[in-house]
C-alpha cells in the first residue's frame, strides 16, 4: 500500500474483479470512470495471457491520447497499475484467460464510461484480429467526443 501512494496518494482498494474469457482474440475496453469515481486499477493476468492497454486520457497532460501495452500472462507473473485518468483495455492472446483487478473504487454504473477499443486517432496495435467484443464496448463513442469528461 505504502508504495502506491507515491503515484496515487488517495489510492485504497475497494474492490476486486475477475473477468473469465474463453475465446482468443476477445477485446474488452477501452473503460474509464469519470467524477466523483477514482478508477484506479491494479490488474493481474491469473491464467492465460493478455495484451493489456492503457491511453492518458487526462486532458492537460501532455501525453493525452498515447498508449501503452504489455502482456500479462500467468507464468510472467507481472501486474499492471493504472492510475486515475486512464483508459484500460485488453486483449486476450489465449482461450481460457481469467483477469483479476483490485479496484481503488467499487463499479459504479452511472460513472462508467467507454472509448472505443479501434479509435484511429489513438492507433492501439492489437495483436490479433478480434474475435469476441460485447456490444457495449462496440458502441463507445471515439476519444475526441468525449473529451473534457475524464477525471
């Protein structure tokens, strides 16, 4: 705990999430928060294996709209932080791939937003071709109608 403090002074975890997906090639994301919620996340590949992406959606900063990715998988052991003001998503990279993420905020539905996973003006290079997206996330709006909203 002491060492999340230094990148996020407000940070506890609230909560604890598993998302179980069986089929390779599955996007979920690009998920947000915005005010009075604080999604702050910790996030851990558990089995299987994930390209895992976060974007700067803070508005004056000067990395806004930039990506970074890394695999998560179970044998790598890594985890992934992500702060407030970041977008999150994967991809998985094999069947029977479970997610576990600690929350800094417990799931509120009226702060939950998305941006969608293949916005051009952000270019995330998914690995695979995707396979399984819930309609949901094929709906979120592209960065530059929502931006100004992120926390």
């Amino acid at each position: 705990q002491a060492e999340f403090k230094e990148y996020s002074p407000s940070i506890t975890w609230s909560q604890c999430n598993i998302s179980f997906n069986s089929v390779c090639g599955t996007v979920r994301g690009l998920h947000y928060a915005v005010a009075p919620s604080h999604e702050t996340k910790l996030v851990r590949c558990t089995s299987g294996a994930i390209f895992d992406v976060i974007v700067d959606i803070r508005n004056n900063s000067a990395t806004y709209g930039s990506w970074f990715a890394v695999e998560l998988n179970a044998s790598n052991r890594h985890a992934l932080f992500i702060p407030t003001g970041f977008a999150h998503g994967f991809q998985t990279l094999e069947d029977n791939t479970e997610v576990f993420y600690q929350m800094g905020d417990s799931f509120n539905p009226d702060t939950s937003r998305g941006i969608r996973f293949d916005d051009p003006a952000i270019g995330v290079k998914w690995p695979l071709p995707v396979t399984s997206i819930s309609k949901k996330d094929l709906d979120n709006p592209l960065l530059m109608l929502v931006r100004g909203v992120a926390s």
